[in-house]
C-alpha cells in the first residue's frame, strides 16, 4: 500500500460526492464527474485534513471485464508525494471487487517526456504500449519548413478537393480497393472520414484521373484543424507524392480557415510513415508525442 503524508484521506466517492472534484481533471472529461454517466462508474479521491479535495482517479468499466482508467490527477502542490499512486491503487482494487481484474488506459504522452508511462508502470501498468505518433504543429512552423514550402505536384498528378471528386472517380478507387485489399489501410480509408469534413481542406491527389492519395480534415475547435486521415498509396510513397499534397492543405487553411494549427496521427504499422515523422517532420513541429496504450492485470 502507498504511504501518503499525515492528514491525507484517499476516499472511495459516492457518484454524489464527485462533482466537488470536477476540477482535479481536463476539462474536456469533467462532464464525466460533474453529471456521472448510466455506467459502472468508480470515483476515488484525496482529501486534506481541511477536506479539500486534492487529488482524483476513475475510470469507468467496460467489456470483457476490463475497466479503464479514465483520468489520474493530483494538485501541484500535493504531487511526489505518493497521492497518485495510492489513487490508482485504491481504484484498481475498488474494480477487482466489481469484477474487473484488468484496467487500461489510453493517453498521449510527450516524446520527450515520459514521465507519466513511468508513473503508470509504478502503478503496476505494464510498459505503454505506442500506437502511433501524435505530430502538432502551426501554419508559422509549417510554411517555415524547408523540405515542404513550394512544394508542387509533379507532371502526370494534380491536387484537387476531395469534395470536387465525381461517381466515377469514387467507384473507381473503391473498385480498386475491392480488388486489391492492400491498396491501402482499411483504418484510412477516406469513405469512412468524410462525413462532416472541413470542405475547403480536405484535399486529393489524382494520377490522370484516379485518385492515388487523400487528406480527410476536420476542425476540432477555434484553433485545430485534424488532418483526420492521410495517405498516398505505397508505390508512390518513396518519391514523397505526398508533400506536394500537405503543402496544399496547408495553403488552404491559411487561405480558406482562421485556423493557427493542425494535429494529425501517424500508425506505428507504418514504419516509413513513422519514420519520416521521427526524422524530418520533427525539427518543425510544434509538438510530438506518442498515444499509448497501459494495460494492468
């Protein structure tokens, strides 16, 4: 069991009693706390001798007797202390007694900082395990990047909207697909994204008139736009077709958006993509970072 500092409490919350912790967590997961949801829920908070909430875990369960780990947090002044671990431990065993043996949790965590995985493995989480790489940057950074500024579709390829693209274009490449189920990923498929895109950025590279390569965007908020999915097909890969391809979207959104920034993902069962991201995209970006995946049993 942790030890924590004399006058602490770690306490299992009445879904009641959480909302008074709403703020020890991002808020973009506080309606969780504030309006608990219908499911198996587990609040599980630290408390100081004034009882002021300092410190918050839940999770929620889930199926195949798995719970996740939603959120762990601990005020500033109240961490290093053994707060979150002790809140971790108590939410762990409160969800063995529900019958979830095994927690997880997604999270994106910093590429040059990996503090938190460590935490998580102190915790008795198994190393994180990367999906994929997680690249943020701005339009300033972006049209100050050497390799991409200017650059232009070769002769042969053009770069148009996505939401220009006619029937026969569409059926085209799903026929390809049919046949070829490599062509490319099914987890990029662009059929399955451009459901509410960003019209004017969303954007597609064309060989004659087949559509070879795609960014699918969406924008999050005020500032982020998503290039929600991004590909170029393999055999044209190694000849960077899709630079020309980024720099349109970039034009756009500074054209077409009041946008600053974008976020997109790389596939770690991409080594080429990941790669190039590691290597060349890096140096530009505003941020990298790595979405994982702990698991504990």
């Amino acid at each position: 069991m942790s030890k924590i500092p004399k006058g602490l409490d770690i306490q299992t919350l009445a879904a009641s009693d959480a909302p008074a912790f709403a703020a020890l967590t991002f808020p973009v997961m506080r309606h969780l706390v504030e309006t608990p949801p219908e499911r198996d829920m587990v609040y599980v908070g630290a408390v100081s001798g004034d009882g002021t909430p300092v410190g918050l875990a839940f999770g929620m369960g889930g199926p195949d007797a798995i719970y996740e780990l939603v959120s762990a947090y601990v005020g500033p002044f109240h961490r290093n202390v053994g707060i979150g671990t002790a809140l971790i431990n108590r939410l762990h065993d409160d969800f063995i007694e529900r019958g979830y043996p095994t927690g997880a949790q997604i999270f994106t965590m910093d590429a040059d900082d990996q503090s938190y995985g460590r935490f998580l493995m102190r915790c008795g989480f198994a190393q994180p395990f990367i999906r994929q790489l997680v690249c943020k940057t701005t339009l300033d950074l972006a049209e100050s990047t050497p390799w991409l500024v200017g650059a232009k579709a070769p002769e042969g390829y053009r770069i148009g909207l996505w939401a220009d693209m006619d029937d026969g274009a569409r059926a085209d490449l799903q026929a390809r697909k049919d046949a070829d189920p490599a062509l490319f990923p099914d987890t990029l498929n662009p059929f399955d994204f451009e459901e509410d895109c960003d019209l004017s950025t969303s954007v597609v590279l064309l060989k004659g008139d087949q559509i070879v390569g795609w960014i699918i965007t969406h924008a999050l908020d005020d500032e982020i736009l998503r290039w929600t999915c991004s590909w170029v097909l393999t055999s044209i890969q190694g000849a960077g077709r899709i630079i020309p391809l980024w720099w349109e979207a970039v034009q756009r959104q500074r054209r077409e958006t009041d946008l600053p920034r974008f976020i997109w993902t790389v596939p770690m069962e991409e080594p080429r993509m990941a790669k190039f991201a590691a290597r060349r995209m890096r140096p530009w970006l505003e941020t990298m970072g790595y979405a994982c995946t702990a698991v504990r049993d």
